[in-house]
C-alpha cells in the first residue's frame, strides 16, 4: 500500500531540503503560491521564516490549514445575515 505521505526536494533560501506532506498539502501549497504568483519554493521560504518552532513540514501544514480556514470563514461571513 502506498503512503499517503509524500517526500519531496524544495529549495528554501538557497539551501536543499526534503519536506514529508500529504498530498492534499501538496495540492493546497500549489493552489496558494498560484494564487499569490509566487512559485512554491518562495512560498515555503516565507512559511520557513516566519514560523516560531516545529519543523517545516508542520509549519506547512499549519499555514495551509490557517490559509483555508481563513478562506472559509470568510465565505460563511458574506453568507450569514447581520443580526
């Protein structure tokens, strides 16, 4: 059975390393550096210098969770009348 885990090689500011996601993160990492015209490499280099500890693969994991969240929460407050 194959992982559902998927490894990959990224450059962060210059430097080489491998980042462990789930391919749903992978896709939602895509989906947001797209949208922000930015290639996937620069948006983990931004996740990487602003997170405040953990390792990266959880700071990405995090960030994507805020991002769509945020995005939700968003919608639901255009849908819901004021009271």
């Amino acid at each position: 059975m194959k992982s559902p885990v998927v490894k990959r090689s990224i450059v962060v500011a210059g430097h080489k390393t491998s980042v462990s996601l789930e391919e749903a993160f992978w896709n939602g990492m895509k989906e947001i550096s797209g949208l922000r015209n930015m290639t996937l490499s620069e948006l983990v280099g931004e996740i990487d210098s602003n997170r405040q500890q953990g390792n990266l693969s959880s700071a990405i994991r995090l960030f994507v969770l805020d991002y769509f969240k945020s995005r939700a929460m968003a919608v639901l407050s255009e849908k819901v009348p004021a009271q």
